[in-house]
C-alpha cells in the first residue's frame, strides 16, 4: 500500500463472472473448499506462467519469507519514524492549534482530470498519482474549482459494475446495464457516468488559513480527506488526508505537550480500538472482499484463518492490480492468493521481499500504533490476541514473493467472453459461492505456516480513532464516526448482489465461525465500545 506502481497505458474490460469453473460444495462450516487439482481446459499458457515465469521449488523459498518477515518487523520495531531531531524548525514552540491546514499540505499533490475524462486515463492517473490516492474531477481544463472525486473504492465500484457483480438501484437500472455492456466492449466511458458508482463522503472544504482545530474535528468525526482551497475562493491548493495529519503529529510530537503524553499510553488505557469489525476468510474469493469493501463503504479487510487469526489485509488500493490483463484470473482465485500476489507486487517494486506489518495488540502503545501506520501508509491496523493453533497441514510458502510481469491493459481493446467467463451474470444469493480458478497449487488458511500468523482478531484501530482523541484531548467536539460510516454506506447508486446484512449479526468473537457469510461483525471480548 505504501508505494504506487506505474500504470500501463490502459485498464482492463472485464467480462462478467458468470459460468465459472466448477467447485466442491461447501463444507459443513459453509467454507468454500478450492478444488485439489486442476479442471480440465484447452492448452494455454497459463496465468502462472505469466506471472512468475518459471518457478524453482516452492519449499526452497519457505525459509527466507518466514526469516524476511520476521526481519521487516524488527527493522520497524528497532527504527520507528521519529520526529526532527535538530530541536529547531518551524513549529517548534507553536500550539498545534494555531498552525494553518494550508502550512502542512503538498501543493504537488493535487491532481486534476475533467469529468469528460475516461474511466481508463483517470485511473492512470490515480496510480501514477500515488498519495493522497485521489484525484479532483472539474468542469474543464481551466478550472482550479473540484466539483468531485475519483479513488480507489470508485475503481472497485466500476470494476464489480462490468464484471456483472454491481445490481444498481431501479432508477439507474438502464443506464448502468448499458455502463457496464460499454465497459465490456472496450468502449471509452467518462467519468461523468460513473462518479455516483461508489460510496461517497462529503467533499469537504476548507480555506488554507483555517486552523488544524478545524481539520481535527473533521477527521475526527470520519472524513478521510479534506479539500483545501484558497481563502475567499473555490481554488484548491492541497489535498489533506487523515494520515497526513497523524504522520504531522507524530513527527512533530516533542512540539505538542497536549498531545505528547498520549502517545505513552496503551490502546487498552485509551479504549481507543474498536470491537466491531468485518473481516474474511482467506478461502473467501477475491470477489467477496471487493463486494464486501464496497457494499460497506471500508477501505481494508483482514483476512482470517479458521482460528480467526489474522494472516493478511486486502485494501482498495490493491485494486489496482487488477487493472491489468493478465490479472482476470484474480478474480476467481481466493483472497489468500491474493495476498500472495500482493506481496509478490511488493517485492517488485521495492527491490526486497516485504510484509508489512498491519497488527498491533490491546497493550500496544499509541506510539508503536502510529509508528506502524505512518511507516506502512496505512488507515487502520487490526488488534490481535495470541494466535490460536492453525490446522494441521504441511507449511507452504504460501506469502513468499514470486515476480508478476503484468502485460497491457485490455479497456481499449475490449474482451469477450470465453466459454469459461461467458453468459449471463449468476445471481449470487442462493447459488454456489464462486470458487478460484485453477491458476496455482491449491492454496488454504489450514496450510500456513505458523510463523505468518499474526494473532487472534480482536479488533480495530483507525486513524479516524486516533484523530477523534487528539481532539477530545485538546477540548475539541468531532462528531460520531459513526454517523458519517452510516452516511457513506448509503451514498452508491449502485450495490452488489449478493446481501451482507444477515452477516451482521455474527459475532467475531463468538466462538466457531462456521457458516457461510462473507463477513464476521459484533462485539469480539464480549467488552462493548462505543
């Protein structure tokens, strides 16, 4: 999540998952099982070719993912970001409170594209973009007035859209049928078309001479971003995100004695994660976690074993792997695979293997928690216990890094569906679950090795939660988070098939979490919060 790749020219059209290949039904704990061996297809070359050329034995790279894993997390511990060490710069002696939203932006961080751009060129955009991982829609070139946004969970939207996956509501229910037929043929679509696909927040403004106070309360309330703009205009000057202002309290920590004590105390001792989270299982398809992204409005899952111990994380912005040719089969695999290919992309990019570490524990303090979020450029990470027993099942070198060479892009040439992809969208709700294509060695949560498990979830911490005390502790009132997650699940146009509601009510920590739903939410100690 922490650096961006280069986009190729172009983002995929992507045929909707209708007739899949084949599965075993669903176990007696509701848990889809990938098949043992691979079904039957006609000769090509296949997506592990592509992918990693040609592999050497998987049991040769076990070791050095496990010791690599270990090392990136004591590499963190030992050398966390820390703030200016001369002493001296231009905050020092200042009250965080009166320091101008405008004097902490990156005015190279604003990104403009106009509402007749394409779903195709505003995606390259906003992966070459990188951070703040948005760009601003206008009127026209000349325009410096944002009228809208385009992210990552757009993408997702748009991407579940053509893929068949997105059942818009019955006033859209043509327009966005002919979207999606558009999409599939390759068709250039503007962003005029899509730009109520996704779940949407506020598109909040302030001038750059408004105080941090302002911008604390609003990220404090649950607003990611904030648009600033020139006082007394509509023309923005800088992008401010949730992170941005952590990463600006963090390093500059010694200068506020407000908050600076904060950072000493447990996330225990500031009842400051939240019990209620939804997460997935890694034998889950990929397709699930998009669905389940989308249809609530969240940003990341953790993907679960059968323990309910914490093996990856799946963020919006890994969609952007999927923008790519080759990476069809993705959308059939399971998330586990997924995150092995994550961590694949990772290593390319970064020149090492890297596993990012997403987990703390209830006794962590608020300086290690934000350590981790500002060094991993992450939103949330989860609260775990100590891991439960994995299943039995030889180790796999399930998270070692393989090297993907993703091709073209297919948008701007279209795609039409083979026989395996072809017909009609399946309604999902009663019918089998879909399974991973038969893409790689078959890949579970009872094989992985012990060392990868990260602990028992037991619950979340946001940047929303660290900014909401920042602002209680300073004698600011931000709004129920809550609130504005209710307003931002209600916000699309369009939603997926199959029903996340009855998931709802099942407890993370409830015990066994067998049964067939994509997600697992409720009270996880039996301690509630908030």
């Amino acid at each position: 999540m922490a650096d961006q790749p280069q986009a190729s020219k172009s983002i995929p059209v992507l045929p909707p998952i209708g007739n899949m290949n084949p599965q075993s039904p669903p176990g007696k704990d509701g848990i889809v099982r990938m098949p043992s061996s691979p079904q039957p297809t006609s000769h090509r070359t296949s997506f592990v070719e592509n992918l990693r050329g040609n592999p050497s034995s998987p049991r040769a790279h076990r070791a050095p993912s496990l010791t690599q894993q270990g090392q990136a997390l004591q590499e963190l511990l030992n050398n966390p970001p820390t703030a200016n060490q001369s002493g001296h710069n231009e905050f020092t002696g200042r009250d965080w409170r009166t320091i101008q939203v405008g004097e902490i932006v990156d005015l190279g961080q604003v990104r403009f594209v106009e509402m007749s751009t394409t779903v195709e060129e505003a995606t390259n955009a906003l992966i070459t973009g990188g951070s703040p991982n948005v760009v601003l829609l206008r009127d026209s070139p000349t325009s410096q007035t944002a009228i809208g946004t385009f992210d990552y969970s757009d993408l997702n939207a748009y991407l579940l859209l053509v893929v068949g996956l997105a059942q818009p509501d019955e006033r859209h229910s043509s327009s966005f049928k002919e979207l999606a037929q558009k999409g599939r043929e390759g068709q250039p679509i503007p962003l005029r078309d899509v730009k109520d696909l996704g779940k949407k927040e506020p598109l909040i403004t302030l001038p750059h001479s408004a105080n941090l106070t302002k911008a604390v309360e609003v990220f404090g309330s649950g607003i990611h971003r904030i648009i600033v703009v020139k006082e007394h205009t509509a023309d923005v000057v800088g992008v401010l995100t949730q992170l941005r202002l952590v990463r600006f309290f963090w390093e500059h920590r010694h200068n506020f004695p407000v908050i600076e004590p904060l950072y000493q105390r447990t996330l225990r001792e500031l009842d400051i994660a939240s019990h209620s989270v939804i997460a997935i299982h890694g034998d889950r398809p990929l397709t699930d976690a998009l669905e389940l992204m989308n249809n609530e409005g969240i940003t990341s899952l953790p993907v679960l074993d059968h323990q309910r111990n914490v093996i990856g994380n799946i963020s919006h912005v890994d969609v952007r792997l999927l923008t790519k040719n080759t990476s069809l089969p993705l959308l059939r695999s399971s998330c586990i695979h997924f995150i092995s290919v994550i961590l694949s992309e990772r290593g390319v990019n970064d020149g090492k293997d890297s596993y990012p570490v997403f987990y703390v524990n209830p006794f962590s303090t608020l300086a290690h928690t934000v350590a981790k979020l500002v060094a991993t450029v992450s939103h949330r990470m989860w609260v775990v216990e100590s891991p439960s027993p994995a299943s039995s099942g030889p180790p796999t070198p399930l998270l070692t890094p393989s090297a993907p060479v993703l091709s073209a892009n297919l948008l701007s040439s279209g795609i039409s569906a083979s026989p395996s992809l072809g017909g009609a969208p399946t309604t999902l709700t009663g019918a089998p679950p879909l399974t991973s294509a038969p893409v790689t060695a078959n890949l579970s949560t009872g094989s992985l090795p012990p060392g990868s498990l990260s602990g028992h979830l037991a619950g979340v911490v946001s940047l929303t939660d660290i900014l909401n005390v920042f602002a209680k502790a300073s004698g600011l009132h931000p709004n129920d988070p809550n609130d504005t997650r209710r307003q931002r699940r209600r916000s699309s146009s369009a939603s997926v098939r199959r029903s996340v509601e009855s998931s709802r009510s099942e407890s993370v920590g409830g015990g066994s979490i067998s049964g067939g739903d994509l997600s697992r939410r409720g009270s996880i100690s039996g301690a509630g919060r908030r």
